[in-house]
C-alpha cells in the first residue's frame, strides 16, 4: 500500500476545521453570486451552470434527510460558574431522518430521549478513533496503554490526544472495547436497550496527518475549544517493522467490520483511503466475506470552510486557481467511483437571515450525489432544512 503521503488530501486536512466538540462561531455572510458560482454558475447574471464529470446524477440519496448532533451538553451556553448548560434534543428534532448520528456519551449525559427516535431511523454512535479526548471515561486506559501521541508542551488544558495507531496491540482491544460498551448502553428515557444500527468513525484523517516526529499542536477556537492539528508533517508514521499508519487506518476499519458484522460502518472523511474502505473484507477465521469495510462515507466541509480568520465561505466553483477547490473535485470523482453512499455535511450559520445561502449549499450537496445536512459548525443542535421547516408550518 501506499505511505499515505497524499498530497491534496494532506492539504485539504490541515484546512478543514474537523469534528469539533467545540469551536468558534465566527460567520461571515456570503453573497448570493458566490455561492451560485460554487454551486456551478451565477443564475442571475445568466451564466450557466459549468457541467463537471466529477457530479453524479442526482439520485434517491439526495431526496432522503439525515443530521447529526455531538454536543447537546453545551447546547445552552455557560451558567455563571463556566459550566455548560445541557439542552436535550427533543422529540420533535428526532423525527423525520433516514439516518442519525449521535454522541452515546452525550446522550447519556443530557438524557435524550433515544426511545422517541421512529424504528425507520438508523442510529448511529460518534465514535473518534483517532483523537481520544480528556473527557471520555477510557481516557485513563488509552493514557495508561501508551498509545497518546506526545503534544505541543505549551498547550494549556487540550480536549484532545492523537491516537497512535500505529501501537496495535495496546490501542486496538480499547477501541473495541469503547464500542462494545456503546452498544450496552440503554435509552437514557426509559432504560431498555437502544439498539445501535452502526457507528461513525471520527478522525482517520488526524492520524493519517501524523508526521514521523510526532509534532502535534493544537489550535484554539475562538471560544479556547481545541482541534488537534498536525504540524511538520514529513514523512507518515510507521511501526518497528515499516508499516505505515495509513495501513493501519485501512487495517483499523477492516477489523471493525470483521467484529462488529451487524453495524453499518459511517467514515468521516479519511478520503486518500476510502477506495480501500470500499473493497471487500474477508474474516480470516471463517474465510466469510463483507462487501466493503464501510458502508457510508461522510463528506465533512466539501462545500464550504472557514479561513484564517474563523469566517466562513463557500468554495467558487468559477476560480480556476482555486486548489482547495480542485483537490475536492478529485475527491469527489473518487468517491463517486467507490459507489459507496455519501453523507454530506456542511457548516453555516442557521439565522433566519442566512436562509437563502443554506438552502443553496443544501443545493450544492445534492448536486454532487450527497444525502445533504447542514449544522453550525458546534454541532449542538439539529436544524432541518428551510424548505423543509417551511413544510412543517
């Protein structure tokens, strides 16, 4: 396999803002020409849209809802001491979605009520197997094991640590144990089984970022939350014998799938090895084989992303020297040719005045084969689309 050294995944993974438990929330409007531009064409200066053969046909995907939700527990800001103030998702937010992705933790934490959520629906766990986060309650096992990469020394009270993979037979029984214990959680509502239909995998990208040195930095977020960011990369990881990490993350989900047969298997990204995620698996224990080792892959941040400045914009689709933009439209021709189903998710401020420019990314993912969403970028709440709030009137 390759060593994971992908350059236009590399680059675009230090550009995006990634799966924040927190972050800021700076936004900046963006005008209406622009985002038809990054949707293909400005309509109304008559422009047409540019054809691209990296855009599926629009498909059964694109007419279904789903959404996603990680931080209820801040949901309602600070109380006076600085402790975050719990907001549960509430019945009526859990309806109407082919699929949802929740943190098990959270919704334990908060008491969401799981049991409400329709029989149609599939759930699935946040599960971040490439940062463990200070708040989990394996931390102290993952820390214990060895297997937290070292970080930046002037860094004051990070969320998270970068999981050296790498370190197989320390870090893999934990993560398999995390989910097992996931999947005896019961609903926080009324105490009976909740019934898991898959997992989410979280941070590939951060540990296919890794450089050999092992130089993590975090970056604050307007708000002092941390995104674990990788600095110096040169060369990937690799073990005693020369495997690379990027290895590993196709090892890591392969063995996922082999263990956990019954879930559907969602990747957050990890786009420089979802063509590997998508061959067959077979269980060397009883020779069976899976159709893939994943069954979904979310495409986070392909429409739009934040600048230097923590605003946000939407990539123009009329900038022929715009690289960001020319490494997703490789991107996006790979997924395509995985045929693997694909989740978007995107983030914008979801004021009633950002409505039309909401709608118009919702546009954008359905364009390129997405089963579309659209969040803030703290991803405490769930917000259906305006068409779709319009409905419900």
């Amino acid at each position: 396999m390759a060593d994971g050294n992908d350059n236009n995944e590399n680059n675009t993974q230090l550009n995006r803002r990634g799966f924040l438990k927190k972050s800021g929330t700076g936004l900046v409007a963006l005008g209406l020409s622009s985002l038809l531009a990054a949707c293909g064409g400005d309509k109304r200066s008559g422009a047409p849209p540019k054809p691209s053969a990296t855009q599926p046909a629009p498909n059964d995907l694109t007419k279904q809802r789903w959404a996603a939700c990680f931080n209820q527990g801040g949901a309602g800001g600070k109380d006076a001491n600085g402790n975050d103030i719990p907001i549960p998702l509430t019945k009526e937010q859990l309806q109407g979605w082919k699929l949802l992705a929740l943190d098990p933790d959270d919704c334990q934490q908060v008491g969401t009520p799981l049991s409400t959520i329709p029989k149609e629906t599939i759930k699935l766990a946040y599960v971040d197997v490439g940062e463990i986060e200070t708040y989990r309650s394996d931390f102290a096992d993952f820390q214990k094991a060895g297997v937290l990469i070292p970080r930046d020394p002037t860094v004051q009270n990070p969320d998270n640590y970068v999981a050296d993979i790498t370190k197989w037979d320390a870090y893999y029984p934990l993560m398999k144990k995390r989910i097992e214990k996931i999947l005896q959680q019961t609903n926080p509502d009324n105490g009976k089984p909740i019934e898991w239909g898959g997992i989410m995998l979280d941070a590939l990208d951060t540990t296919l970022a890794v450089s050999k040195s092992a130089d993590v930095q975090t970056d604050f977020g307007q708000t002092g939350s941390v995104n674990s960011v990788i600095a110096n990369r040169t060369t990937p990881v690799t073990d005693e014998h020369g495997v690379s990490i990027k290895e590993y993350a196709i090892k890591l989900v392969r063995q996922l799938r082999i263990d956990f047969p019954d879930l559907k298997i969602m990747v957050n990204r990890g786009f420089d090895i979802t063509d590997e995620l998508a061959k067959p698996v077979t269980d060397p224990k009883n020779n069976k084989v899976y159709k893939s080792a994943v069954d979904m892959v979310m495409a986070e941040s392909t429409i739009t992303n934040k600048d230097n400045n923590g605003q946000y914009y939407v990539y123009n689709n009329n900038d022929p020297n715009n690289q960001e933009l020319a490494a997703y439209n490789q991107i996006r021709e790979k997924l395509k040719k995985t045929g693997l189903p694909i989740y978007g998710i995107d983030y914008w401020s979801q004021d009633p005045s950002q409505q039309t420019v909401v709608e118009g990314i919702y546009n954008a993912q359905r364009k390129f084969g997405y089963c579309p969403y659209v969040t803030t970028d703290d991803k405490q709440r769930i917000y259906k689309e305006p068409a779709q709030q319009a409905q419900s009137r």
